[in-house]
C-alpha cells in the first residue's frame, strides 16, 4: 500500500549512469554540461573493492568561471564507490592537502576502530594510510557517502568539495520495479568563490550560520539535464552534500516516491509533493514518466532554518565583510528576496512500456524497548569566542560522554535549546537509528536514519541498537562548522 503525505519530511522533521573506468583509474572530467557529470565508479570484483585515493586540489570550470576546489582523484564529486554486503574495503588513501585529514565513511555499519571508520586518525600532508574494513553480511542496501572528518577541519574540506557516494547494493536493488528504473546519482553542492575562484574566508557571521555559498551545483554543474523515457521510472539518490545549506525539493508537476532514506528502504514508498535534505542527509526517490512531454524544473525552495531571522535562501550568498561580531546581532540588514531556484532540468526523451511502482519494498525492524535513556542538549554560547555545545560542553577528545554497552538498546531524547532557536541535524556514527518521537508525537513512519533534524525548540526521541562494533566514536551536528566549534561528542562502545 501506498502512503500519501502532502510534505513528508520524516527525514527531518516531523511534517517532514556513470561510466565505468578501471579501479585505479584518474578522472576525466569533460563530459558536456547538457547531461549529469558521472565520476569515476569503482566496483567490487571477487568481494573486494580496491583503489587508490587522493586527496588534492584542482581548478574547475564551473559554468562560465574557474573555480578552486579541494577534489579526491582530480575529481568533484569524487569516484563513486560501490561494494556488497560481506566485501572487503580497502583503499590506499594519500593526502596532497595542505593541511592534515582523515576519511569518514558517513551511515556505514562498520567498524570504528584502527584503519577503518576511525574519525580520531590523523593523516599529515605527503603522508599515506591505508584503510581497511570489512562490510557486514547483513548490511542494508542503501545511500551512503565518504568525506574527510578531521576534527576543526571538517567544514572547510567539505565546503572545498571533498565528498563522495558509498553505494551497497543489496536487497533493494533487486526489487524488479526498481531494477527496471534508470538510475542517476545526484550530489547537491555548494560552493563560495571569490572573483579569483579562490574560496572566500568565512567571517564570524558565517560561521555561526554554517557556510553556505552562492554557486549551487549538482553533480560539479549548474542547472544539468535530467532525462526520462515516457512511460518509465527514473531512480535519484540524493546526497546533500554540503556543509550547511538545507535543500528543500520539488520536482515541478510530479510527485516523488520515497523509497529509502539515509539507512536503507522503507517498507512501502510513499508519495511526496516535496522532500528536505538536512546536511548530510540522503534519500533515494522514484519519478513516474507520465506528464506531457517538456522541460521540468527541479527546484530548491526557501526554507527557514531558524536563528537570525531564519536567513537561509536557496540563492542567499555568504555574507561577507562584517567586522567583528557587530554584524550578527543586526537581522535588519536588506536581504534577497526568497526565491525558489532550479538546481536541475527533467526532459523526456524517447518512450517505452508503462512501469509500474512497486507495492513493497523492505520490512524496517521493529526495535525493541531501551534498557536506557541519554538526555543531549544542543545548544549555542557566546562568551569569550563562539561554540556549540552538547550539554553545555565543547568536544574533548579526551572526555567519554556516552557509554552505551554493545548489544543494547537506547533512546536518546535530543533536546534543541538553542537560545537562537537554530536548526540542528545530529548525526550518529557507526549505528544507524530510527526516530520515534518528535515533540511527544509518535513517528507514524519508521525508517533507518544516522542524520535527524531537530528544529529549533524540539525534542527528538531516537532509538538505537548498538550492534556488532565496540569501541570509540563520536555524534556531531552536521552544520560542519557547528561540529568544529564544539558541538560533537565522544562515545564509547563497551564491549
């Protein structure tokens, strides 16, 4: 059975073809600018999934300018990546940064120990690692992604363009209706150059905010076509892989069929008129090809994040020059107009035989009830210097603030005190969640997530099982600035 929802937004609030190069190709990156750019795609062969990776920057022609960008591979986005429940993962990463890094593998079940998903390395410039890990065999098909995770870094190498997708292929894949449905991959970027193409330094304004940048591209391009065959079904898989602007999507005369969020499927799709994507979430959609056949724009609407007057426009640019923190304090300043801007255009090209939407997907588990309950309060403080708090607390890296013991089950209620009232996506590592209650209010609608967005003023209840991986990690906001100025903990896995 299908579900209907006006504005489903589950995945954040409550209301709420690429072509294949050998694995140890470098990238080429001249494809025209009428259809999507495809990356590098490197896959699995044998239950091993092997390359080397490069972390180093390059100059790109985005629409009519040269632009700077941080790249892996020579590449933005970076090479796509693609393994099976059960393969081996091993990637001889090199860092050509001037600065230090590391690699996340963002909603991966892995684990966070040694030369794996181990955000607590740290890898020097001109200096090499190789990491190493092991899929498990009853890991969910899904969405996922990669991008470096340097604690005080991690805004500034994301916002550079550092960021891939992780696909598992699984269960999901093999449902024919999605098996028949062309597939197309779609990283949502933003980008903040100055008139030399260099990136603009972030003022105190931005970095309260989140930096958000006036050149929007999907797939490294602004405004790509999109093609459908009438009659058929096309796959998105959507990645908000920015560090901060939130992507609020309508496809002009059709709706989307949500089919999985950032964990995996849903049980049933369910039917949408629009779709939001905190930063670093993902959601993969299905769009039926029966409209008149012309151009339709995909388009990012306003959204009001919240904090200053709720100043987030999808073509806003970052605001610069302020002097000091005067400027934060002055929500008068004149503002563009809200407007709706078309990140993508969708034409029909050629026609085949109707294709049907599937009926159901796949079961999502039912949790059982927590053997423990952690209250996380998120927050903002002004004093001496500007930070993000959990619980009135800055990171340290050194301080455990979570111990949950492997194999149980907990609810975490995240509690938004922001006195500016600022939207929040928290973010988990290592174990996926499901949201079960917003503001008091059941979640009618479970789904796997590692990313949930908390408005200003809720509280969130999620539920976790922490299965299969002890050891350390760390939860964050996913405003990448707002995790490198404090708001990130440490937890640890008791075996």
């Amino acid at each position: 059975m299908k579900l209907h929802r006006r504005h489903f937004l589950a995945l954040s609030v409550a209301s709420a073809g690429g072509i294949l190069l050998s694995r140890w190709a470098v990238g080429q990156n001249q494809t025209p600018h009428s259809v999507t750019l495809s990356p590098d795609v490197y896959k699995s062969t044998g239950g091993l999934l092997e390359l080397s990776l490069e972390a180093g920057s390059q100059n790109f022609i985005i629409g009519d300018r040269q632009v700077s960008l941080l790249s892996y591979n020579g590449q933005v986005p970076a090479p796509r990546l693609e393994a099976k429940p059960g393969d081996t993962v091993r990637i001889h990463f090199t860092n050509k940064l001037s600065q230090p890094t590391n690699l996340h593998y963002h909603g991966l079940h892995v684990t966070p120990a040694d030369n794996a998903d181990n955000v607590f390395l740290s890898i020097s410039p001109n200096e090499q690692l190789t990491y190493e890990f092991q899929i498990p065999q009853n890991h969910p098909a899904g969405t996922f992604w990669y991008h470096p995770h340097r604690h005080g870094t991690v805004a500034e190498q994301v916002f550079g363009g550092l960021a891939g997708l992780f696909i598992v292929r699984g269960d999901l894949d093999e449902i024919p209706e999605v098996k028949a449905a062309q597939e197309e991959f779609l990283v949502l970027q933003d980008f903040d150059p100055n008139a030399s193409g260099q990136p603009n330094a972030p003022d105190p304004m931005t970095l309260m905010r989140g930096r958000e940048g006036a050149l929007i591209t999907v797939n490294r391009q602004v405004n790509p076509t999109l093609s459908i065959a009438s009659g058929g079904l096309l796959r998105l898989r959507l990645l908000n892989a920015s560090p901060s602007r939130f992507y609020r999507l309508a496809l002009e005369n059709h709706p989307l069929y949500l089919i999985a969020t950032d964990g995996g499927a849903i049980a049933n799709p369910i039917e949408l008129e629009e779709l939001l994507l905190a930063p670093g979430e993902r959601a993969e959609v299905l769009v039926r090809g029966d409209r008149p056949v012309r151009q339709y724009r995909l388009l990012n609407l306003p959204y009001d994040r919240g904090g200053m007057g709720g100043m987030t426009m999808p073509n806003m640019a970052s605001m610069s020059g302020m002097n000091g923190m005067s400027g934060m304090m002055n929500p008068s300043q004149s503002q563009p107009p809200q407007t709706s801007l078309p990140l993508a255009t969708l034409t029909y090209q050629g026609s085949t035989a109707s294709l049907k939407l599937p009926e159901k997907l796949i079961e999502v588990e039912s949790l059982p009830e927590p053997s423990k309950t952690r209250r996380i309060e998120l927050s903002m403080a002004m004093g001496n210097k500007m930070s993000f708090l959990f619980n009135g607390k800055t990171f340290d890296p050194e301080r455990v603030d979570a111990d949950p013991k492997l194999g149980t089950v907990e609810d975490w209620e995240l509690v938004n005190v922001d006195p500016d009232r600022m939207d929040h996506p928290f973010h988990l590592h290592v174990n996926p969640f499901q949201v079960i209650s917003r503001n008091g209010q059941p979640e009618p609608d479970r789904a796997w997530k590692d990313t949930v967005l908390v408005k200003g003023g809720e509280t969130v209840r999620i539920r976790i099982p922490f299965r299969d991986f002890a050891g350390k990690t760390v939860y964050h906001c996913h405003i990448l600035d707002h995790e490198d100025l404090g708001m990130m903990g440490r937890l640890d896995i008791q075996s």
